[in-house]
C-alpha cells in the first residue's frame, strides 16, 4: 500500500511541479516520490482547481455520504414495508 503524505507536502510539491523549472522525473526523485505519485497528484490538483473534468474530494465525500443516507433510507423502507405487511395480516376481515 502506498504510504500517505500530507497534505501540505503534496500542494509544496505540486506548486514546484507547476512551477515548469525541472523535469517531473527530476522534481519527483528530488522530493522522493514516484513520477507516476507526482503525475497522479498534478491531475487531482487540477480537477480540485476546476483546470480539469472530474470529481473533486468535497463532491466525492458529499456523493459518499448521499450513498450512504440512501441506503439506510431504503432499509428503513424495507422494515416499514413488511411492518406493514405483517399487521395487515392480523387485521379480522371485514
């Protein structure tokens, strides 16, 4: 698994990266990451500054946390659903 780095290293090296002032290679080795780490964190920055198409984390967590709202909703559903199919087999015909 990949080892996390702040937050604030990675806008420090993005902002160098954008900078244009060395290969990405040498920018990544110098900072001691991958290039692959370092291309993977410009193209986040750029879909986070709405350079680039994507989801960003803010609308990625909100779309998680609707996900997860949904679910419990449709369970809650599902119990109120046979909750009532239950009783209405108890009710005395009329």
């Amino acid at each position: 698994m990949a080892k996390p780095y702040p937050e604030e290293f990675r806008h420090d090296v993005v902002s160098v990266a954008r900078k244009h002032e060395a290969p990405l290679a040498q920018i990544a080795k110098d900072f001691g990451i991958s290039e692959g780490t370092l291309n993977n964190w410009l193209k986040r920055a750029d879909v986070e500054d709405g350079v680039r198409p994507g989801v960003t984390r803010v609308d990625a967590a909100e779309l998680r946390e609707l996900k997860k709202r949904n679910r419990l909703l449709e369970q809650e559903n599902e119990i109120l659903r046979r909750a009532a199919a239950f009783f209405a087999r108890e009710l005395p015909p009329k």
